[in-house]
C-alpha cells in the first residue's frame, strides 16, 4: 500500500496539466456553441446563457491562473537561507574578535572576517554597518535626504520650469500649435574623501568591564554624523555643496532677529503638493527666539508637541535642530524649510574603520580611523527653502 501511494503520487501531479487544459479547451468549445447557438437563431442571449457564459469566463479566468502560477513557480529557483541564528553567531564572534584584537588578545578563528594589516585591522561588517547605522539614527538629515551608494560619478536629470514650462492654450482648427517646454538639466555627484582619527586609551582598553566595542561603535559614529550634517547643512567651497545651493529665498529684514511673517513666508515658498514631509531645520538658539514669537491673538507659534520627532511643532511642521546650522547673524542662513528628499547624497562607498593598535604604542594608546567618500547636492530645487538674515 505503501509503494502504490509513493508511486501514484508523480503521476497526478504530472498529468495535472493537460488534465487543466484539457479542461480549458472544453470549456471554450461550450462558449461556441452558446454564441453560435444565439446567431444562428438570430436572437439574444437567455437570462439563462448569459449567467452560463460568464460562469465559463469565471472558470476559464481561474485556470488560466493556476496555469501561470504553476509556470511562475517552476522557473523560480530554490535560494539558500542562512538562519538566523547562525548569523547572529558569525556577528558575536566578529564582536569578540574585535574586542581581543584591541586587547591584545590573540583571535585563532580562521573564519572571522578580521583583516589585519602590518600595523591595524580592519574593522568586519558586520561592525562596520552598525557605525553606518548609528549615522543615519543620529543625523535626520542624512537619514531624510535621497541616497546613493554607488561608485563613479552619478548623473542625475531633472526638469526645470522655473523659467519656462509646458502650457496648454485654445487654439483654432488649422492653426499651428506653439511650442512650449521647460527644459531638462542635471546634476553630476562624484566623490569627496573624508578622514577621522581618534585614540583610545590602553588604560581604559584594559578595563575588563569596559565595552570596547560599542566605545567605538558610538565615538566613530557620532564624530562621522556630525560631521556629515555639517557639511550637507553648510557645504565647502569645491568640495560637498550640500543644501548651500538652495535658491527657493526668504531674506530678513533684521540682521539677529526673524519675524513670524517671515516664516510663514518662507513656507508659502514650497508649494503645497510638497509640503506633505517637510520639516523645520535651524540652530537652538534660533528655536530659541522662535519660541518667544506669538500671533496677533497672542498664542506663541512654536510648540510642544510630544507627538513630533523632536519635541515642537511650528506651523504644524516639526523642528529639528543642529549644532551644524548658524545663529541668527548677518548674511548667515539661519533657517532651512521644506522636505529634505531634495537633498542627494552619494556614498562612493560605505564607511570604512580601521583599528591601529601599534602606530601610538609609545602614547599608550591605539587608533581608530575612519574615511569616508561622498558628495551632495539639491536635487529637486523646489522641495527646499531657505530664510537668509539681513547683510551687515
């Protein structure tokens, strides 16, 4: 009984097919013989064989779909998955091989992905994408703007309308239409390299209840956030452009002190079907000078909210605030507005660490250093604005 069964099974599920088709095809002949039927006798279809007719459509709608699903599957292939678990082993062993590495403490595995070099090592991935992580956490700019992790220069299109768009007009029968366009631009994205170097103290290495790891984790992590809001925020001269470039303007009248019709001008700025995830970026100090600012019903602006990302709200848009951006000085910009997906940001490629456990031997130390290649620019003008303070 057994074997029939083991036996039998193939079988049904090799025939399976025709047995479908053949199916199919009957029922096509039966939807023939109903429209044939009707025209012959030249007549309409009975209440009767119209529900038969789309019954036969209903039927033949499912097998099609079983057929393509039975295709769709056989042409997928079987991937092999690696548990969980097992990754999770492979992190804690890179973990622990990191760890004794600073220590001193020789690593024996074979199968840990721990380079080492005449005088470092280079920190494994898996360590390494939890800096790139802790990155996008710490800096919501970096986290909001669109990003590219490839290598090269990056090309990216957009279209203008700034000066000229797409306008449609009446017009008379034989009549030539007239040509209207904005017109396409781009922006290309290369790559800028960036270093960080910090010492550790053996020391403090040699405390057996120290987490050397995560010390690293976090110190390199907030030194590369911080520095990377900067520079998207600010932008060097020949170097990362960042937001710098923006060119949607609202300019004080004051060269320290900003107005509520300013803000709300430089919201009207974005236009409305942007507005949707836009936020408010500025220093604290400016928040600050915000937050004492009220309405002519004398109802401050800005305010708490515990259901924001960051704690306030202003204009019903949520304010982030960073030690990157400037106070409220002449010529500086003391305030961004608008959704930062118009920011692009291209990674040449991902964070890099190295640990240097012999270069400060003789300062009882060791180094940690980290690079990093990318570059920014706006990518969508519209979606960003700025409020400029006054000249000196």
């Amino acid at each position: 009984m057994t074997l029939y069964n083991v036996l039998a099974e193939p079988i049904i599920e090799y025939r399976s097919m025709p047995t479908l088709l053949e199916q199919r095809n009957s029922l096509l002949d039966e939807m023939d013989n109903l429209v044939k039927k009707a025209k012959e006798e030249t007549r309409a279809f009975t209440d009767e064989e119209n529900n038969r007719f789309d019954e036969i459509k209903a039927e033949i709608a499912k097998i099609d779909k079983t057929l393509a699903a039975e295709e769709e599957a056989r042409s997928l292939e079987k991937k092999e998955v690696k548990k969980l678990g097992e990754l999770e082993e492979k992190e804690s062993a890179e973990i622990r091989a990191l760890a004794n590495y600073i220590r001193g403490v020789v690593e024996e595995r074979a199968d840990v992905n721990l380079t080492t070099g005449d005088n470092g090592a280079v920190i494994p991935t898996s360590i390494a994408n939890k800096i790139i992580k802790k990155v996008h956490d710490l800096s919501p700019v970096y986290q909001l703007a669109t990003r590219y992790n490839v290598r090269g220069t990056l090309t990216i299109p957009y279209y203008d309308e700034t000066t000229q768009n797409i306008t449609m007009a009446y017009a008379d029968e034989f009549t030539e239409l007239e040509s209207t366009s904005g017109k396409f631009g781009n922006i290309s994205l290369t790559g800028f390299l960036a270093g960080v170097l910090s010492k550790v103290s053996k020391s403090l290495i040699n405390n057996s209840d120290f987490d050397i790891v995560n010390f690293v984790v976090d110190a390199m992590a907030q030194s590369i956030a911080r520095f990377i809001e900067k520079e998207l925020l600010n932008g060097t001269t020949d170097k990362v452009a960042g937001l710098s470039t923006v060119t949607q303007s609202v300019t004080a009248s004051a060269q320290t002190a900003i107005t509520t019709d300013e803000l709300i001008d430089l919201q009207e700025t974005i236009p409305d079907s942007l507005q949707g995830p836009a936020i408010w970026i500025m220093n604290k100090k400016t928040r600050t000078a915000i937050r004492k600012l009220k309405d002519n019903d004398g109802n401050y602006i800005l305010n708490k909210d515990a259901t924001s990302q960051w704690g306030y709200t202003l204009f019903g848009k949520d304010v982030y605030t960073s030690e990157s951006m400037p106070e409220m000085e002449a010529g500086k910009t003391a305030v961004y507005y608008g959704d930062m997906s118009g920011l692009a940001v291209k990674l040449s490629e991902n964070i890099n660490i190295e640990v240097l456990r012999e270069k400060f031997a003789t300062q009882h130390a060791i180094g940690v250093v980290g690079w990093v290649e990318f570059d920014s620019k706006v990518e969508n003008a519209q979606k960003v604005a700025k409020l400029v303070m006054a000249s000196a």
